[in-house]
C-alpha cells in the first residue's frame, strides 16, 4: 500500500479467523460486535447480517460490509446499520487516511436497492428515464433548500432523463415541525399534488411550531394547499414516514439532504448537472 494510502485501524480492530479474501460468516461478525461495539450490558447483540459487500478502488484489498445489527435493549428490538471493514483476518469500523483525515467509513454509502425505485417514491420524471435521483431530505433543512429546488426542476424539465425518488427525513430536534411537514407532503403526492412537495422548500414557518392547525392554516396561505388533520394522522401516513427513516438507516444516511445517483451516493449533490448540457 503507498504512503498516500496509509490506513489508521481504530482502537477496535479484532482477529478473526478467516483466511485471506473470505468474507466471515456472520457467527465471527457476531461475536466481533458483542466484544468491540456493542458495550452497554443492557443490550443485547442477537445476530448480524451483512446487507451488502463491495469493494472500492482507494482501499486495495479491504472488502466493504454493511450489516445490519440485531439487538435487544429493553425487550424491545432494534436494528442498526453498521459498517465494517474487513481485510486478512482483520475486521474493524474504521479506517482513517493518514494524510487526509478522512474516515473512509463517512465516505463509502451502500448501494441503493433496486427496491427502492418504486411508483410511491417516483416525485419527477419519467420512471424509465436515462438517469435515477434518489434523495433524502428535509424541507427546512437549509442544505436541501439550496439543492434539492434544483434537481426538481432539472427533472421536470427533463423527465425522459432524470427521474428523482423522494424520500422523507424529516431532522425533528433541529425542527420539530417538519415532523408535521412530511406528513402533509406525503398525502399531498400520493394525492397527485407534487408540486405542493416542492412548494413547502419555500414556506415561511417557526421550525419549532408544534400546533397542527396553524401549521395547516399556514401550508393552505402559503401553497394554496388544504388538508386536514384526520387526513395526515391515518395510520399508512405513520407507517410510510417510518419505512422512509427505516430505509435512512439501511442506507447509512445521516444528514441531510443524501442524493444518490443511479444507485451511488453523490458527496457533492449536484453530479446530475453533467447529465444536463
């Protein structure tokens, strides 16, 4: 390995007994995540599977894990996303480059599923497009207000090139009303009111506003938009936002907003413009 490309190993690096170029069983990641990750005695580590492995051309010879932990804490399950890195025996969740600092486990995401690409995401475009935008975002998360506005309208403009999924993460301890937000996003597109998705980039609201009427009456000035509480309180409205902060976690997601294009994380969130001449 060059100088360029020498790695720090984490306190929590662990022998395990495979041979060279083998991918351990998930019994060896178990018993690496009861020994070096999990350490809180009131949770449980139940099992480990390994959701995807990839390589990557910066770390020669490593192979790449993203696992799924199962753990009990408080008799209630849980399932966490972890990453792993695994090389010659040797298995660790973090690798660090020495000359640039950067932890290649905030570097490297999972592939998106092709699961993922399905009609109830599909925001923009054409589904059959050339090019597939999955996002996950916030509306009153600055950054995504700066980005995402852009990619809906590329994708409008261009629909037989790029098709944009849209998934709902809504940051509730930096504003807690988004968590009111995404749920009148999500009746309004499967109601065909897509363009209230992109409307609500824009509004003017207390990102600490807790009280459903006013953030209805708010929404309905704003983007001429009327929905009720009723509506947005339905039971598949909670279970679509939860799927939506499920898949956040599989993917390894943990700001926003994330954009994936065909399938690969874009670190800069705007590689789709090339697409676009």
């Amino acid at each position: 390995m060059s100088l360029m490309l020498k790695l720090l190993m984490s306190i929590a690096v662990a022998t395990i007994a495979i041979s060279a170029n083998t991918q351990p069983d998930n019994k060896l990641l178990l018993k690496y995540v009861k020994k070096n990750i999990v350490k809180n005695p009131q949770v449980e580590a139940k099992g480990v599977r390994v959701v995807e492995s990839k390589t990557v051309e910066a770390l020669p010879g490593w192979t790449v894990l993203f696992t799924t932990m199962d753990l009990v804490y408080q008799g209630k399950e849980i399932h966490a996303p972890e990453t792993m890195f695994v090389k010659d025996g040797l298995v660790t969740g973090h690798l660090v480059d020495l000359k640039t600092g950067n932890d290649y486990r905030d570097e490297i995401k999972p592939t998106v599923p092709a699961g993922m690409y399905n009609d109830a995401h599909l925001l923009f475009g054409n589904k059959d497009a050339k090019h597939k935008i999955l996002i996950f975002s916030d509306p009153l998360c600055p950054f995504c207000q700066e980005a995402v506005p852009e990619i809906f309208t590329i994708a409008q403009e261009y629909p037989e090139i790029m098709a944009v999924y849209y998934y709902h993460l809504p940051l509730l301890s930096l504003h807690p009303v988004s968590g009111i937000l995404t749920r009148i996003m999500h009746v309004a597109q499967e109601a065909g009111k897509r363009d209230v998705v992109a409307k609500m980039y824009s509004l003017q609201i207390d990102p600490r506003e807790n009280n459903v009427t006013k953030v209805l009456e708010m929404v309905k000035k704003q983007t001429g938009y009327e929905v009720t509480e009723a509506q947005i309180n339905q039971p598949k409205v909670k279970e679509a936002l939860e799927s939506d902060e499920e898949n956040a976690a599989r993917m390894m997601v943990t700001g926003t907003p994330t954009v994936y294009i065909d399938g690969e994380w874009d670190k800069t969130r705007d590689g789709y413009k090339k697409f676009i001449k």
